[in-house]
C-alpha cells in the first residue's frame, strides 16, 4: 500500500485558462476504518481504498479495473452520492498540478491539488490558488459526496465564493 501525501487549493478560475480534461464520476462503499472509492475517468476505472488521513498525509491503495465492472459496483456497491467533476492537469514549476472542476451538486467549486514525495516538501504554488483547504475536510472528495457544496449553508459558500475570487477564506 502505497503513501499520499497532498495538498488542496481552492482556484481562482478567472486566473487560469483550462482546455479539454477527464470527465470523472466516483462514488463511495463503506470500509470500516477507511475510505472506499469507485471511479470512472473518461475510458478507465478504478477502485481505491485510503486510509484515515495523518495531516496531508495517508494510506492509499488503487488498482485499476474494467469500466463495465465500476458500472456494476457503482450501482450495486456504492452509496447514491456521486462526485462529478472534469478534472485538467497543468504544469507549474516542474509539477504536475489537477485541477477539479465539479459539476452537479458541487458546481461552483474549483479545487487543485499537488501530489508530494514528502509531507515538508517544499512547493511553488501558481498564481492561480487561492486559500489552502489541505486539512479542512469538507472539501475531501468523499465528504463532498456526503455533504455537496450546494447543500452548505449560504455564509459558508459565499466565503468560499469569495477565496475564489481571490479574497481571503476567513474575512
């Protein structure tokens, strides 16, 4: 099993120019102890197993499977709740960054994150991040299933509405 180590960014979409990417569906399973995870990207599928989170940091088991097999887990395995989202990969400063445009009962939200080989690796963030959400787990991807953006309360969206025009998260 291998490490991820992460870090979460919300976007400020008016200073980042996105073309194509993968449309990507996922829904969750219950694992004891765990976070359970089918997804489907653009032609591939997979299922993934993380463990709880140690700061930026967690256990994480992913293997791909054949597409028709996710259709069949994501209805018979998963809960209803589904993350859907296109996400981009972009380049800045020798590292890959994905970007996640959400749609559905997330829309509005844009989040980047960077994959780390060290939890104190040192980044340099593009000018396109806002506020730094890498702990805060609303904004985890099984709790977004959970718990969609558009479901939380009005002040709590419209501080995130206002990060990602580049204001601060906590004014």
């Amino acid at each position: 099993m291998g490490m991820e180590i992460e870090r979460r960014f919300l976007v400020v979409p008016d200073r980042i120019r996105l073309r194509g990417g993968t449309r990507i569906v996922q829904a969750y399973f219950p694992v004891r102890g765990a976070t359970g995870r089918v997804r489907v990207a653009g032609r591939r599928a997979f299922l993934t197993v993380k463990g709880p989170p140690r700061g930026i940091a967690r256990r994480e088991w992913e293997h791909p499977i054949p597409r028709d097999l996710a259709g069949v887990l994501l209805r018979s395995l998963c809960t209803p709740d589904r993350i859907v989202k296109t996400r981009h990969r972009v380049q800045h400063a020798g590292k890959t960054w994905e970007v996640d445009v959400f749609a559905g009962k997330n829309r509005g939200l844009v989040l980047a994150e960077v994959e780390l080989k060290r939890a104190d690796e040192a980044v340099r963030l593009p000018p396109w991040l806002s506020a730094e959400v890498s702990t805060d787990r609303r904004f985890t991807n099984s709790s977004l299933a959970r718990t969609p953006f558009l479901s939380w309360p009005a002040r709590e969206r419209r501080l995130v509405g206002a990060a990602m025009r580049g204001a601060d998260l906590h004014s």
